[in-house]
C-alpha cells in the first residue's frame, strides 16, 4: 500500500509539474492536490512504521515548485488582446439641451 501512494503521489507531483509549465497551467491544482494528499498519508504511516522520508520530500518538493509556477504565470501572464497602435479621437456634437422652465 505504501509503495501504490507514493508512486500515485510521484506521479501526479510531476504531472503538476509538467502541467504547470505548460499552457494548461490552470489545470495544475488537481494533481497537486492529490499529489499533497498522498504526501501527508504517507507522513502519517511512517509515523507508525518507520520509513525513508526520501519520496516524501520529493512529492512535497515538486508541490511546491508546481504551485510556485502556476502563480507565476496565472500573475504574469499578458493578455494578446492589447493593442498599441494610436487610436484616433471621436469628436461628438452635443445637441442643445432644452431649457428647462
């Protein structure tokens, strides 16, 4: 069972990864949940076995790294929609407005 979880954690760790680094960059987060979650299931079973912490530290690293990116471009990334050619002024005629008695 412990082995399952921590090839589970690994690989949806580096399938946030390389989803963050991708332009599916918002899909990120389900992996890296999972991911998460079986880090902390696995940091509880080694608290009743002991174990090497080695795959742990690394799900948890590549959380982290996934997330980092994912909030780097989520902030950074720049919309194709700006133009930046001049834009030419509209003169509009106001009407004489009625007076009001």
């Amino acid at each position: 069972m412990k082995k399952i979880i921590s090839i589970v954690g690994i690989i949806c760790a580096l399938g946030a990864v390389v989803s963050s680094a991708t332009q599916f960059y918002s899909l990120t987060y389900a992996p890296a949940i999972i991911a998460f979650l079986c880090a902390l299931y696995l940091i509880y079973i080694s608290k009743t076995a002991p174990t090497k912490p080695k795959a742990i530290q690394y799900i948890i690293l590549l959380v982290i790294i996934s997330i980092g990116l994912t909030i780097y471009k989520g902030t950074i990334e720049t919309s194709e929609d700006n133009h930046t050619e001049q834009l030419e002024p509209i003169n509009i005629e106001q009407e004489d407005e009625p007076e009001i008695d």
